[in-house]
C-alpha cells in the first residue's frame, strides 16, 4: 500500500511540476505566474537587438520591401502592408511569430540570412502575444 501510495504521489508532484513549468513560460522563469511582460522592457529590446536594423524607416530593407516597422509599438501594430503582424492573445496565428519560429517560407523566414532567434526570446515575444500585446 506504502508503495502505490508513494507512486501515484510522484506521478502527482511531476505532473504538478510539469504544469508550473508549461503554464508559467518566461515570464515566469523569471519572476513567478503573475509577472507581465513587458513590450519597452522586454520585447522592445529583442526587436531593437534582431530586428530593427532592417525594419526601419525610411530606408531600411525590411520596411521597403514589407512596410513593417519595428522601432515603435504602434509600428508593431500596424503591421505591413500585407495585413497585421500581431494578433492579440493569440500568438500561434500571429504572423510575426509564424516568421521567427520558422514556420514560414524559408524566403520569408525572420531574420533574413541570420540565425533564428533564440527560444528564450521568441518565449517572451509569444508571451507578449499571449497577454493582450499591450503598449507597456
């Protein structure tokens, strides 16, 4: 009975541990469930650090080609000229994530000519997403 009992409260606490690891994401490896992520702190500085060289206007080679710019939230936001890049709680449908976890066209994938983006960072991003993609 001591053994069965000890099983099933291993299996609980792993699948318990499990949850808290999936369920927190980035945001919360850094600072618990409830931390927030941030679009000046958190997500601006991976967009500035990959991105913004070449999605910038009025000359940068992503933001001819595409119209996206990534220097400014409200850039984020408005998109390309294509259509929206960001969908508001839903990052697995929103195009800027499809792009930087590769699951577009190679020609299309972000960055250009660069490695991908690490997890950590494409986490944070998709966690903004995940959150409402709010101006904070």
């Amino acid at each position: 009975m001591k053994i069965r009992y000890f099983a099933g409260l291993s299996v609980a606490l792993l699948a318990a541990a499990l949850y808290g690891l999936a369920s927190t994401g980035p945001a919360g490896a850094a600072g618990g469930p409830n931390t927030k992520i941030s679009f000046k702190g958190d997500v601006y500085p991976i967009l500035k650090g990959y991105c913004a060289s070449c999605h910038s206007p009025p000359n940068g080679e992503g933001f001819t080609a595409s119209g996206l710019d990534l220097t400014t939230y409200q850039g984020v936001m408005k998109g390309t000229k294509y259509g929206p890049m960001i969908i508001p709680g839903d990052p697995e449908n929103s195009n800027l994530m499809w792009l930087l976890d590769w699951r577009a066209s190679p020609q299309l994938r972000m960055p250009h000519g660069a490695k991908q983006l690490p997890p950590d960072e494409r986490n944070t991003i998709r966690a903004w997403i995940r959150e409402g993609a709010k101006d904070n």
